[in-house]
C-alpha cells in the first residue's frame, strides 16, 4: 500500500521550521503533499499562488513532495481527493498541542480512514512562526535563517 501524506497548512510564509517537517515527513511516506489552505482565522500576507510558487521553489530537491492549493474545503476532502492516508501536523509547543489535538478530534470524526501523525519541531526551529517572520518583513529585518531563499527572493520585489 502507498502510503501519502498531506501537510496542511496556510504557509504565509513558510519558513524553515516547515521546511524542516517537510523534510523529515518526506522520508516517512512514499509521497507527500503540501497543502497550502487559505486561512479565514489569518489575515494574509502573501496570496495563495505567491505561497504555492514560494514552496514549490524551495521543495524543488524533494522529488517525491508536491505542492496543491486549497480555499474552500476542509483537508480531509484534499486528503481523499488526493488519496492520502495519513495527515502530517507540525507541533513546535504545547499551544501547537492543544490547538492539534482538538482539530484531530473532528478530523477523525470526518474521515476516520486518515490517521494524524504529529512531527515535534527540531528544537532549533521552535521558536520561528510564520506570525514572527510576517513582523519581521513589516519591519524591514534581516530574513536570513527564518525562511527559504524563495521568500526572501519574494520579499525583495
């Protein structure tokens, strides 16, 4: 059985604290999706396709993740549609705990066929949050070690 895994999430922007579950989770399944999901509870910093082109950038030497967008469905209906068995959660505190453990909850009630599997962040990316690089970029800071080239590339425009 192939087994796929599909890590939701808004990524605005990604950082290398998600680039480092993508990574790890990669060597986990056969194949991994990620699923950039509009957020409505986010105010948006950058657009679904600027995301999508930002990650599929800095994905480009995992051969076996691809990058889908989503703004209207929940991820268990990305899941299916893309045949994914396993959802794919980045914890970096136990806030990220709560928060994941509630969603799973529902999940499960929606597609009990889809297993969550948790992935605790490297302890060196613990502290980086996509809110965190937004403040960064308002201001005017130094990216560099928070996110891809691909976002600083963006930034820069």
């Amino acid at each position: 059985m192939t087994k796929i895994g599909l890590l939701a999430g808004s990524f605005d922007p990604i950082t290398v604290g998600h680039l480092d579950i993508i990574r790890r989770a990669s060597g986990l399944f056969d194949q991994l999706i990620v699923g950039v999901f509009y957020n409505k509870e986010k105010a948006g910093l950058f657009d679904i396709e600027t995301r999508e082109r930002m990650i599929k950038e800095a994905v480009a030497d995992m051969p076996t993740v691809s990058v889908v967008t989503s703004s209207g469905e929940l991820a268990v209906e990305v899941a299916r549609r893309y045949g994914a068995t396993h959802l794919v959660r980045g914890l970096r505190n136990a806030t990220d705990f709560d928060y994941e453990a509630n969603l799973e909850y529902f999940n499960r009630h929606l597609a009990s066929e889809l297993e969550t599997v948790y992935l605790i962040a490297s302890h060196a990316y613990q502290p980086v949050s996509s809110s965190r690089v937004r403040e960064l970029i308002y201001f005017g800071a130094d990216l560099d070690g928070f996110v891809p080239t691909s976002v600083i590339k963006e930034v820069e425009k």
